[in-house]
C-alpha cells in the first residue's frame, strides 16, 4: 500500500515539475522571479543564522568573564586558606579555582571556534547578498530586453497585418474617388453640352 502511494506521489510531483518547466520555458522571468523569491529567502534565513550567531558570540564572552572572575576569585580564596592553614576550606577553594580555570579555557576555545564560524558565515552571507544584487540587476537586464522584444514583435505584427490591409483600403478609396470625380466630371459636361453647342450655332450664324 505504501509503494502505491509513494509511486502515485512521485507520479504527481513529477507531473507538476513537468507543467513547471513549461511553464518556465514560455515565460522565464517568472521563473527568474520564483527562483529570486527562494534566494530571498535563504538569504534572511542565512540572516538570521548570523544574529544567532553574534548573540552566541556575547554569552560566550559573558560565561568566560565569569569563569575569569571566579577562577581569580578562589584562587585568592585558596591563598588565604593556605596561609590560615585552613586546610579544608583550602582545599575546597583549590579545587574551586582548578575547575573553573579548566572552564574558563573550555568556553575560551568554544568562543574561539565561534567567532572562527561566525565569520564564515559573513562571508557566505555578504556573498549571497552581492549574487542576490547580481541576480536582481540580471532581472532588470532580461526584463529590459524582454520589453523590446514584446514591442517589436508587437509593432512587427501591427505592420505586416496591417500593412497591406491598409494600402488595400487605400487603394480603394482611391478608386472610388477617382470613380466620383468621372462621374462629376460627365455630369457638369452633359448639363454644359447644350449650353455649349447652341453659343457654337449662334456665333457660326453671325460669322
């Protein structure tokens, strides 16, 4: 039962990849966006990891001070102790002050191993951020020539459709107008013809 699952799942999770990169390949700068989205986001979770750091960073610092001061603090203990000839309570502040030394060194290579990756993880942050500008600037590049391509593929379409439409319908009008004008043109002439041939007649009977 669990293999049917499993295999209906990777089914379906491969069929969604698939429609993804289709997709991506008809329209690649929502791809582009997707993927700045994730970068986006690992970066602040890289952010964050940083801050994390930094604040481990303090307490470490915080937990040394405090194993400094009460290793010197015993260690005074025990020489007073010592000199009192308090052998116990020498003792106790002896082993106080070994114990809290040996601490004291422990949380100093902790913080040393710390800072060491902290600063790993600024540089792999400072990184991120300049490829995350780099990847914005890339955006606004293929947007760009995104933008002149859909303008000139759009023009180019408007041209070549339009284009002999455009000149057929001129042609017509020009037809038509030529054909208006032939047909003025007769008609001034036939209402002239008479007028005309009977100044003819009169002037050749006075002549």
């Amino acid at each position: 039962m669990t293999t049917i699952f499993t295999r209906m799942k990777d089914t379906i999770t491969a069929d969604i990849h698939d429609l993804l990169d289709k997709k991506e390949e008809k329209n690649p700068i929502a791809a582009l966006n997707q993927y700045l989205r994730q970068s986006e986001q690992e970066t602040e979770k890289v952010r964050k990891l940083v801050e994390r750091q930094y604040q481990l960073n303090e307490e470490f610092q915080q937990e040394y001070s405090k194993a400094l001061e009460i290793a010197a603090k015993r260690k005074r203990q025990a020489e007073i102790a010592q000199k009192a000839n308090e052998e116990d309570m020498f003792q106790f502040a002896l082993q106080e002050y070994e114990e809290y030394d040996a601490r004291a060194t422990r949380i100093k290579e902790a913080q040393n191993l710390a800072a060491e990756q902290l600063d790993q993880l600024e540089r792999k942050y400072e990184e991120m951020k300049r490829k995350l500008k780099d990847m914005h600037y890339k955006r606004m590049e293929l947007m760009g020539r995104e933008n002149v391509a859909r303008a000139n593929y759009q023009m180019n379409k408007v041209v070549e459709q339009s284009g002999e439409k455009s000149y057929s319908r001129f042609s017509e009008m020009e037809r038509y107008i030529e054909g208006l004008e032939t047909k003025l043109n007769r008609a001034y002439y036939e209402n002239t013809f008479d007028s005309k041939i009977a100044k003819l007649e009169k002037e050749l009977k006075e002549g």
